[in-house]
C-alpha cells in the first residue's frame, strides 16, 4: 500500500504538472458559469416566514391567508408630527395625491372616508349618550337657536361673555354633548380659548381654519378624532399607510419603493418646513435591514480579504504565493455561490454572512499547502517530486479537516428551521469547495508560477531543538501556575454566567439609529395601539362575536377590530332614542347667504369686558380657583393681547378682511355642523354595505369570510411579551397568523435550532476525535480548548454585557470547528514529541505558529462583521471573536499546561508508537498531513504509508510545513 499510495501522489502530481492550463481553464469555467448563474437566478427572501420549515403549519396557513384575504396597508408607515393638525393633514393628503397613481405603490390609506356613515353617527352613541343628549338639546333649546339665528363674531362672543358671569359656558358649549356638570364646576374656556386661538391665526393667514365647533358638537372635545385621519392614541402622530408593489427574487424586494416613498416625501417637506416627517414599517425594517446587511456584508468581505492577505504576507513574507492561495478560495467561494443558487435557489438574511465565514475558514488550506510544499522545495526536491510528497502529506488532512467544519455546518441541517439548515448546507458545501481547490487550483496556479519563477538553490533545514524552542515557551514554563490561573478565570467565568443576558427582541437587530427603526420606537412611545397585531380568520358573524368576546377577555389583547366593531350595537333601541330628538332640532336653521360685517370696535369692546373678568382677583378667580382654571384664564388674556397687537400691526382694513373671511368660514362650519345634526335624526341602522370599501375589504375576505385583528396589551417586540400575547389568542383561535405569530415562530424556531445544532454538532466532532484517537484521554484532552474557551466565552459575555440574541446563536455550533481543530493539532503533535523524546515539548514553536495563524485567520474572517451598523450582524462578529480567541488563548495555555503536568509525572497512555496509526484530520494544519512517528531506523524522509496489521506509520517529510523558519 506505502507504493501505491506514493505513486497515487505521484500521478496526481504529475496530472497537474502536464495540465495546469487545463485545470485552470475548467476553473475559470466553472467560475463564470456559477457568477452567471448567480447574477440571474439568485434570489433573496426577507420574509421570516419563508426562514421557517416549508411544511411549518402556520407557514401554510399563511399561504391560504394569502389567496383569501387582500393585504391590509401598512407594510410602509409614514408617520407625520406637526404643531398644527391642519398642517399634518395637508402633508398626507398631499401624500396620498402623488401615489394615487405612482406605479411603485398598490394602495395607501390615509384617511377613511366616513362621509357615508355621517348622517348615521348618532347610532354610534351609546344609549346613555343619546339620552344625555335629549336633556341638553331640551335645557339649551333657546341658546342654540340664538346662536344659529346669527353666527357672527360679534353674536358668539357677546354669548360667551353673557354665560361666563353664571358660569354656564362650560354647559352651553363645551359640554354641550357631555354629561351634566356640578352646580359649582367652574366655567370650562376651552371654546374661548379655541376661538381666539382661530382668530389670531386668521390674522397671520387666512386660509388656515380649523373649526372650534368640536368643542360643543363632539363628545370628543379634539377634532382629529371626528375627522377620518388616521391619527395616534396621544393625537401626535399622523400616519399614511401604504403598500408598496414587490420586486420579488430581488435582493431587496421593496428597495425601489421605499427610494421612491423617501424622495416624494422629502421632495414634498420643502413645501411644508413645519412638518416632521418619517418613514417606518415592516417593509421598511426589511427594506433597511437586507440594505445594511448587504452593503456591511460586502464591505465586510472586503476587510477579511485585506486581512488574511496582510496575515498571509507576514506568514510567508512574500507576496505572489499566497495571492494565488486567495485567488484560490475566491474561486472556490464563487464555485459556492453558483452550487447555492443551483440547489437552493436563494440567499436569506442569515446565509448572506457566509462569505466572510469562508475566507476566515477556508483560508487555512492554502496555507497548509503551501507551507509544505515551501518546505519540500527548500530541501531540494524538484516541482513533481515536491508536489507529490504535499500532496501525500497534507491531503488527507485537508480533507479530515475540511469534513470535520463541514459537519459542524451540516448538524444545521438537522435542525428543523428551514434558514438554519439552508445555512449549514451553505457553510459546510462551501467548505468542501474551499477544500477542493485548494487541491486542485491551487496547485495548477502553483505549477504555473513555479515554470516562470523557480525556487533557486536548496535551502538547508535549522536544527530541530532550535525549532523546538520559541516565542511560546513562556506560556508553560510554569504550567501549574498557568492552570490555576486558567482554573481560577473560569471560576471568574462562571460567577459572570449569570449577568449574561438573552435579548430576543427582533427590533433590536436592525441598525442603530435609522429612520425606520426611530420612527418604529415614537410610534410605540407614542400610541396605545402596536403595529403589529395577530389575524384570526371566522367563518361566519356568530364565530366573529363569539372570539371577539373571547379575545376582549385576555389581559394580553388591548383592542380587538371586527366588522362587529364598526357596525353599532343595539341599533333598534338608538332608532327610537334618535326619533325622540327631531322635536327639538326641528326648529333651528341659519340663514342662507346672510353674513353681517365684522365690527373691529365691537369686537374690541366685547374682548376688553371678557379680559377683565379673566383677572386673577376677579370674583371667578376667587371662588374658583384652581390651577387648570388660573391657566385657561392667563391663556385667554395672553389671546387677547396677542388679537390686539396684530390688529394693530395689520391695519384695520387688513384686520377686516382677515375676520371677515374667518366668519364666514365659522358660520358655513357650523351650519354643516347643525345639518348634520337634523340629518341624524333621520338615520336608518347601519349594515356591511353602508361601510367604506376600505373597511370592506379590511374585513371581509374574497369568498365571505371575516378577519379579526388583536392588538397587544404590551411592547411585543420584547420576546417576554410576545409569548404572552401569541400563547393567549391561540388559546381562543390556534390557528392565529399575523406578524406576532412570525415573529414569534422565527424567534422560538431559531433559538430551539441552534440548541439542537449544538448538541449535534458536539456529539459528531466527539465521535470523529474519538475515531482519530482511539482513546478516551487524548480525546478529552481534545476537548479541552473547546471546553475552557467556551466557559472563558460566556465570562466575556458578562463582563462587557453582550447578550445573546437570535443571531449570534450561530456561535453555538460555529465556535466548535476552530476549538476542535487546534485541540487535535496540539494533542496529535504532543503524542508524536512524546515517542520521539525523553522530554517533548507540549507546544513546538511550529505547531503554536500553525495554531495561532489558523485562529487569527478564523478571527479575521469573523471578527470583519463587526464593521457593521447592523447590531445582529456586528453581534454575531463580536461573539464569535470573543469565542475564537478565548479558544486561542486556552489553547496556547490550559492545554499545553496540562499536557506538560501529565508529562513530567511519567505516565504512559495505553496509546504506545505502535498503537496510533491513526490518521490525523489536521494533520496537515500542525504536522504536515499523515505524521510519521518516532521510528527512527525510516529515516526523516520515509514516505508515509499505513500498515493496518502491523499498525504501522511510517511518514513522508516528518516535519511540518510550519517547522521551518524561513516560512
């Protein structure tokens, strides 16, 4: 077998030594085909939902949802403040203008059209409201037909003066629709206060008028809640919801819309300075989110590559050889891409890092090739000859090693998340790949520089005792010191394990400080009322009252909207108590066309006798007291000064044609207003037809079946809250969708994945340590990094408060390759020192070197995603970078130092030189592929071979590539 194996090696060589322009070309081809292929079939899904197993109940549910009910608008929020309501309302209608016929936008909502339910609003009171109502309109019949008999300034004050003195204006108007007042309430001033408020503005522009009628024809005394706009909880925010058309297989399927929204909107904020404007929702997040993740991503792959190249210069100072092993795994990183989209079709938000994983992983080969292949040319051997022995030497450990990360990526596919399994089919094929042509391009490209440029001269080795000896050899001069210091940072360690915190709130990934994150958290500051809310599908009006019910019960459901909702509640019974007012609005009426002329003295005269009982000492002021009542009162003297001054300022004529134009505005309000009113006293029950086509549809599916929406009760973005919410609606409808339910499954499914790939992962690499080592103790050993690393891992955890989130879960599985790999590396080495020399070193400068380059390479690749805005992707750099060194530093420390104490004791492991034929997976990366051990009477240039019988290891080029120093 040792001749067939070297002449293997020989042919293989020679294979690529006759074909090198060959190999390169069906490397390129393949190269193109797969950047062809990927630039024209590669999709990308944002939606969480598609992360999640295909066969996931919820995940068809949702496709049924889908064909039966229309999107409800909202994918995109613009969420507008202003100081003025009138101001907000002119930005969104001037909106919604623009995108009625934008070709990137389905759909936008920014104001129900309730004009077909206006003459019905009174069945919209309750019972008690109507009843209330009768006794206002019998008590202050005669004040409201002298009102409306003559709406002029002159008339309205003189009335607002006359009542002040009895303090019935509160009764009059503000709380004309509200419930009876105590005797010695004092006077309610908020119509005052609005009037003159009106006034003023109409002095500084006349055309902005907002009504003061709220206050006494509402029950609700701020008028955006009667005016259809989609308004806040606290009446603060404005929003316009809209749905943008999908660009689906794009990468960032609404990239193009939400450019579009931004410019209207920012196009249209110079003609509206007083309004703050701001664009956030789901879309947006999405949009954002796989923006940033694709530019930091790139970037990202740009710094790894930087890095390992400098890594590698320094390593081998020189420039051309390792350029070719980069240009190597560049190659096969696109060989990946192009498999990826031919089998998988798409990239996702979680497998859109794999790239710089790869360079930081897949780098490693390369080096272990040319590291050997270096070291047989300064030997003296020829190109075919050097070839064949890196070939027989680090080959098969290329590939142990290449299979052992690939397994860690492949217990991803065991996982029942589906974008947690498309991950480790990514990762661990890419792996493969990387192996693969490390193999075979790289030595062509090798083959082709060597015939320019050959290596001149035979280089003699250095001494092995001065190999043995290092920059390392401080690290376990002392190991009993190290490894109580190593024992007591991981009692430190485990003390911090319970400050490590698990923050599952999805916000909370997205970049720092963007517009649509901002916006998202005003608007859950801001409203009552979340964003995000479950979806509950009913078959008939029965099942819809019956749930809503239910749902209203739970403490976790703030508000639940049905039709039910918005169709009134005991209709029959509101009829009669409707009827029962057209007596008493039968009789008023205004005058059509007849608007008497504004008096600028009258009025001056009217304000000055209202300014004087607004004084402090006045009687009002002194039998009623109060700190709400002396601030209405100084608002309305500051009013007053405030009129006075403009009109000054303005001129009378000016003046005139200003409060001329708001009188009149005043008067046609409220004879809509009084209108109105009389058309309520006719109204018929409100039915499904009666209710605006956007409410139909909000509703009401394609084939009759009724949606219900629950909102939470808390900020469920927070996972705590979100259990809570999703547990209970499914207790009412377990077949509940909506975003919660996503949110929820992606989070739970994702945390539950990476648990399960962890413990897959652990159980596969023990198994493979043990098949390599045939023996409980050096696999132990083995473990020893991985198992140091990871308890000094979550002490950094703790001690810089990084918490745990659903996207550096990743680390789980991942830290496990680099962990492994330097535990084999130094295990392996330390056994063959122990058979060579009476007092081997537990850590030879070349295997610490090897070890050191292959984490720092690993911590490059990762430790690029901390470039990023995006707090998941940065988080997942940050944690693997604090697992992968602290890995480093247990390896070059706890384990060398227990391997020096069990050493010096003089104990022999049952696993004797004749005893571990075994093959190394790392071989390669710490001594050169399949070692040879001490069997001197082979010479130090025996080729390798294994004799199963006899249990035999002979080897090729005993030392490692890293033996040298002229690396």
């Amino acid at each position: 077998m040792r001749g067939s194996t070297h002449t293997m090696s020989h042919r293989f060589a020679g294979f690529i030594l006759r074909h090198p322009v060959g190999i390169m070309l069906a490397a390129a081809l393949g190269l193109v085909l797969s950047l062809l292929v990927t630039a024209t079939h590669l999709t990308f899904q944002t939606n969480r939902l598609d992360l999640i197993a295909a066969g996931n109940h919820y995940r068809q549910l949702g496709d049924a949802y889908e064909r039966e009910f229309a999107d409800l608008p909202g994918d995109v929020i613009v969420v507008i403040r202003s100081d003025r309501p009138e101001a907000a309302k002119a930005f969104a209608t001037a909106l919604a203008q623009r995108w009625a016929t934008d070709p990137h936008i389905d759909q936008v909502v920014y104001r129900l059209n309730v004009d077909a339910l206006k003459q019905k609003a009174l069945l919209y009171l309750s019972p008690e409201d109507l009843i209330a109502l009768r006794q206002k309109l019998q008590d202050h019949q005669a004040l409201l037909e002298e009102l409306t008999a003559s709406p002029t300034l002159q008339n309205l004050l003189a009335l607002i003066n006359r009542e002040m003195s009895t303090a019935l204006v509160g009764h009059v108007f503000t709380g004309f629709l509200q419930e009876d007042q105590q005797a010695n309430d004092p006077p309610d001033l908020s119509l005052l206060i609005a009037l003159l408020q009106q006034m003023n503005h109409a002095l500084e522009d006349p055309h902005a008028y907002q009504s003061p009628w709220a206050r006494v024809f509402a029950t609700d005394v701020d008028s955006r809640a009667q005016d259809g706009f989609l308004w806040s909880d606290d009446k603060q925010l404005l929003f316009v919801l809209v749905q943008p058309k999908r660009a689906e297989g794009q990468f960032n399927r609404f990239e193009k819309a939400v450019q579009q929204i931004r410019a209207d909107v920012r196009e249209l904020r110079q003609a509206h300075p007083d309004v703050e404007v701001g664009i956030t929702g789901k879309s947006v997040l999405d949009a954002d989110e796989m923006a940033v993740a694709a530019r930091d991503t790139g970037f990202a792959t740009v710094v790894s590559v930087v890095g390992v190249t400098l890594l590698y210069f320094g390593l081998f100072k020189g420039v051309v050889r390792p350029l070719l092993a980069l240009a190597a795994l560049l190659i096969a990183i696109c060989w990946a891409l192009g498999f990826t989209t031919l089998t998988i079709g798409h990239l996702n938000i979680m497998t859109i890092v794999f790239m710089p994983m790869l360079l930081g992983l897949g780098i490693d080969y390369g080096s272990y090739f040319i590291s050997r292949y270096l070291e047989e040319r300064r030997a003296g051997r020829g190109l075919q000859e050097a070839m064949a022995q890196t070939f027989l030497a680090t080959g098969p450990g290329i590939m142990a090693t290449a299979l052992t990360t690939a397994l860690t990526f492949g217990t991803l596919l065991l996982t029942k998340f589906k974008g947690i399994a498309e991950l480790g089919f990514i990762g661990g094929s890419g792996i493969l790949l990387a192996a693969l042509a490390t193999l075979t391009v790289l030595p062509a490209l090798l083959t082709l520089y060597e015939r320019r440029r050959p290596i001149s001269g035979t280089m003699q080795r250095r001494g092995h005792e001065q190999n043995r000896r290092g920059y390392l050899e401080p690290l376990y001069r002392y190991p009993r010191t190290i490894l109580a210091a190593s024992v007591l940072l991981g009692g430190l360690a485990l003390l911090a394990l319970g400050t490590v915190g698990v923050d599952l709130n999805l916000l909370h990934l997205q970049a720092r400080g963007t517009e649509a994150v901002t916006w998202m958290e005003r608007i859950v500051a801001s409203t009552q009322r979340s964003v995000l809310y479950g979806e509950i599908v009913a078959d008939s009006l029965e099942e819809v009252k019956r749930q809503e019910a239910a749902l209203r019960a739970l403490p976790s459901v703030a508000q639940v909207e049905s039709i039910t909702s918005v169709i009134p509640a005991d209709q029959p019974r509101k009829v009669r108590l409707i009827k029962e007012l057209q007596p008493l609005l039968a009789d008023i009426s205004l005058p059509e066309n007849a608007s008497e002329a504004v008096d600028l003295e009258a009025l001056r005269t009217i304000l000055g006798r209202i300014q004087f009982k607004m004084a402090e000492d006045g009687e009002a002021a002194e039998d009623l007291a109060n700190g709400t009542l002396r601030e209405a009162m100084y608002d309305v003297r500051r009013l007053i000064d405030q009129f006075h001054e403009t009109t000054e300022r303005l001129g009378q004529t000016a003046a005139l044609q200003a409060l001329g134009r708001f009188q009149a505005d005043l008067g046609r309000d409220l004879a809509e207003k009084v209108s109105l009113l009389q058309a309520n006293l006719r109204a018929e029950p409100v039915t499904i037809q009666d209710l605006p086509p956007e409410i139909q549809a909000r509703y009401i599916g394609k084939t009759g079946r009724y949606r219900l929406l629950a909102y939470p009760a808390e900020d469920i973005w927070a996972f705590q809250p979100l259990a809570r919410f999703v547990n209970d609606i499914r207790s009412v409808a377990p077949d509940t969708l909506g975003a919660p339910i996503g949110n929820f499954e992606y989070t739970r499914g994702i945390k539950e994945a990476y648990q399960e790939a962890g413990v897959y992962a652990f159980l596969g690499i023990v198994v493979l340590i043990l098949l390599t080592f045939r023996a409980v103790r050096p696999t132990l050993l083995a473990l020893v990094p991985l198992a140091v690393g990871s308890c000094w891992t979550l002490g950094f955890m703790g001690l810089f408060q990084v918490p745990f989130n659903v996207a550096n879960l990743i680390v789980l599985p991942l830290i496990m390759a680099p962990a492994v790999e330097s535990g084999i590396m130094i295990v392996y080495r330390q056994r063959e020192e122990r058979d060579r020399r009476q007092r081997p070193l537990p850590l030879p400068q070349s295997t610490g070197r090897a070890v050191v380059f292959s984490t720092l390479s690993t911590i490059i690749g990762f430790g690029s995603l901390m470039i990023s805005q995006h707090r998941g992707i940065f988080s997942i750099g940050l944690l693997l970078t604090l697992g992968v060194a602290s890995v480093l530093l247990a390896s070059l420390t706890t384990l060398p130092s227990l391997l020096s104490i069990l050493s010096s004791t003089g104990r022999k492991t049952a696993d004797r030189p004749s005893e571990i034929g075994e093959l190394s997976p790392v071989g390669s990366t710490a001594t050169g592929g399949l070692r040879r051990q001490a069997w001197p009477a082979l010479g130090d240039r025996s080729p390798l071979v294994w004799r199963p019988r006899s249990r035999e290891l002979v080897g090729v080029g005993a030392r490692s590539a890293m033996d040298t120093d002229e690396d």
